[in-house]
C-alpha cells in the first residue's frame, strides 16, 4: 500500500542567490527548534496533540523565489488539490495567485477565499455538468477539456449560458525527444488524463467551429515532484512546441499554454532542493523565442504549483504516549499516525520525522543513539512513520514531528479510521498562531449517523 487572519507578512527572499545560480536552502516550518518562530511545546499546550501546522511565511518565500525564477510570461495557479485549508488559500489569494481546481467543491472554495473568477483554472478528467456549469456561470479563466465527448458537454453548457467559454485541450503527457521533437506518452492513470493525437485534433477542430467555446491552447502535465530542473524545462518546451503545431493546424491563436505541475520538494535529508534559478534559466530562453515569433508573441504560459509552494510548510505534531522495548528494539507510539498522514504508507516514501522536544531533541549525532521504530496508535501494523531510523529515544511525553506535510497531508488521510478526533489545522504567520480549523471530535460524525428509519 504503497476566520479571521492577520494582516500578510512582506515577501523575503534571497533573490541574489537565485540569480546567481545558487539552489536555495531548505525553506520549512521547522527552523532553530521552533515551528514558524514559535516553541513546539507552547503550540501544542495551546491546541492540543496532534495538529497540523502551517508556516504561511513559508509560503510566501516559496512564491517569491519561483518568482524570481522565473521569466514573467509565466503565470502561476496554485494547485488546490495539494492544501485546500482557507487559511492557506487566503493567503495564495493575497499574494496575487491564480488558483487551479478540479471540482465544483474546489471553486466554490477559493470564490469564498477571494481568488478572482478570471485567475482561475478548472481542471480534471471527469466534470459532471454541473460543474461545468458552475465554471461557465462563475466566469473562469479557462475549462481544460480532457475529451471529445467533454468539450461537446461543454460547448452546449456555454449556450445555455450564453456565454463562450474559453477553453485549453488537454494532452496526454508530453516528453521532449531529439532534435526538438514531441510524441504523446501515456499519464499515469492509464489514459485516465487528456487525449491522442487524433482526438486532439478532432476537438480541435470543433472547438474553433463553435461560436461557443474559444481555444486558447493545450494543457499537458508530465510528472510529479520532479527535482530535476532539466527534466521539467524539457517537459514545458515540448508542450509548448506541441501546442504551437496544434494551434497553427486548427488554425486559432495560441494565447495560453498551461504546462501542469510536477515542480518537487526533497522528503528524504539526502535529497537535493529543486534548481530554481537552473529551472528559469532555461524557460528564459524559451521566453524570449517565443516573443520573437509573431505567432506566439502574445502567448503566455502557466504553471500548476502545489506542493512546491505549500509543502514544506506544514508540520504534523504528536506526542509520545509509550515507549518499549521488544526484542531488543526500541518503540515510540505516538497519540497521531497514519489516518491523519497516510502520504508515506501510501507511496512507500518515508518523511523525516524529528524529536521536538525533551533531551532527544538536542541529540542530532554522537551517542546515545539508536535504531527506534516510530508508531501510531491504530490496531494496524502499516500504522509506522519511521521504521528503524536511528536517533536519540525520545521519552512519553516529548512532541514528534512529521514535516513536509504542507502538501497532501491533511486532506490525503483516512481520518474516520478507528474513530479518533480529526487533528485541528494552524496557520501560523509574523509569529502569531491561529486556528484555522478546529479539531473534529468523533461525536461529530458519529452523530450523523442513522441508526433506525
């Protein structure tokens, strides 16, 4: 298996080193001990273990030096699907980004967050009519139709409404080959997302012949959590190249190009920090190639972040309720696991984890240090953060972290399992902590629940 904010914090950033060339350092919620400036033991008498925390100043470095990065044809849409708590969306909202959602639950929440409906994209393989209705109505940048059969559903929506719809053609993922040529590869989920060759054409074509939907361009992810600066410039030129000869062969203007996501951040202490400036470096050239040519000199392009801008600011915080020993093997159960933070279990990738507090906090090397299996609380045995990871024992009592869970954290869990609290959410920002939502008792939901007719 495998509420009310305080005011935005300026935007920080060492915009020198980008340029120069620099990767940046690890930019995350846990610095000198603290979580967003602030004691871990005083947030957790303040709401309570576990809970999940984001640093919105986080938040904001991490857009600013995409920024910085990046050439300014680029926009950005924030990812909704990655942290769609309001607090966290009200802040992307202030710093002026787009937003890109996949369900009529997702627009309707970052309308209420205050995104502008002409900064939003709607994205994802499969719209009822509703919710293209909801998109249409509410006046959004842009729908990406994944089908054929979607982009006829679609153009007969925009007449109900009248109103025409602008839309991109989604394809298949889109890798770059030699000599700058472009071929359809398949996405993960076996054809789940987008369309062939064929169809592309095909809706294409339809789409330029109806007086209700109007063609801006073609939209193509590649991968996820991508490190490699090379690899995700490749993927953004060959989209683009693929959308210029779609374009031109419809016979319609390429204005926009949307490029996905894919932009990653390191898990493992090993792992490099994404190139930034690498990364901008080469979509410059790109840049200025594209303004030298009168077909695509108005064109612009847009990136899909989520987890690059959300993920390293979130934290998600337990406390050690027993620690044994088995076998000669050391066991620290927490009061948190796996149905709040089911992203490690689920794709086999472990997250750091790091003692908060108690003499095991301050013991990063030297002895004193043992391999220490690191547990939830549920009757399961996927139920384990760290196994044998090796580290100073932390004692009952003494907070643990799991970071970098900004991103498909909170919302990529199975919270109803076994009948715990669901864990509050706090946003953290200039110092000041708030919650931004409240822990969920069981009670809750149990109380919706029909036992009789």
């Amino acid at each position: 298996m495998m509420v009310r904010e305080p005011g935005p914090s300026p935007a920080r950033v060492d915009a020198p080193a980008i340029r120069r060339g620099r990767p940046l350092a690890r930019n995350e919620i846990l610095r000198n001990g603290r979580l967003g400036g602030i004691a871990p033991a005083e947030l957790a008498e303040r709401f309570g273990t576990p809970f999940y925390a984001y640093d919105l100043d986080v938040v904001t470095r991490q857009v600013a030096a995409l920024r910085t990065a990046l050439p300014p044809v680029f926009d950005l849409a924030y990812a909704v699907k990655a942290n769609p708590n309001l607090a966290v969306l009200r802040h992307q909202a202030s710093l002026g980004l787009g937003a890109d959602v996949a369900s009529g639950g997702e627009l309707r929440h970052v309308l209420r967050a205050g995104f502008a409906p002409e900064h939003i994209v709607f994205t994802g393989p499969g719209k009822r009519d509703d919710e293209l209705a909801a998109a249409v109505a509410a006046g959004v940048r842009v729908v990406t139709v994944e089908s054929v059969g979607e982009l006829r559903r679609l153009a007969r929506i925009a007449e109900a409404h009248s109103r025409r719809q602008p839309i991109l053609l989604r394809a298949a993922a889109v890798e770059a080959a030699r000599h700058e040529r472009v071929r359809i590869i398949g996405d993960e989920g076996a054809g789940k997302f987008g369309m062939d060759e064929a169809d592309l054409a095909i809706a294409a074509a339809e789409a330029v012949a109806s007086p209700w939907l109007e063609p801006l361009g073609l939209h193509a992810f590649g991968a996820s959590n991508l490190l490699d600066a090379h690899a995700l410039a490749g993927h953004v030129e060959a989209t683009v190249a693929m959308a210029v000869r779609i374009a031109a062969d419809a016979g319609f203007a390429l204005r926009l190009v949307d490029c996905g996501g894919g932009l990653g951040i390191p898990y493992d202490v090993h792992e490099p920090v994404l190139d930034v400036a690498l990364l901008g470096s080469r979509l410059a050239t790109l840049a200025l190639r594209l303004a030298a040519d009168p077909a695509t000199a108005d064109t612009r392009l847009l990136l899909e972040p989520g987890r690059y801008l959300v993920g390293p600011s979130g934290a998600y915080v337990a406390r050690v309720t027993e620690r044994k020993e088995v076998a000669g093997h050391h066991v620290v159960i927490l009061d948190g696991g796996i149905h709040h933070v089911l992203r490690p279990t689920l794709v086999g990738q472990e997250h750091r984890v790091r003692v908060l507090t108690g003499v095991a906090a301050g013991s990063a090397a030297g002895p004193g240090r043992f391999p220490v299996t690191i547990a939830g609380p549920l009757c399961t045995g996927l139920d384990v953060f760290v196994h044998s990871g090796v580290m100073a024992l932390p004692d009952p009592g003494d907070l643990v972290a799991v970071l970098d869970v900004g991103a498909y954290g909170a919302t990529e869990s199975m919270p109803f399992f076994l009948s715990h609290a669901l864990p509050p959410e706090i946003a953290i920002r200039g110092g000041e902590a708030w919650v931004a939502r409240p822990r969920i008792d069981p009670d809750v939901w149990l109380g919706w629940q029909v036992g009789e007719p």
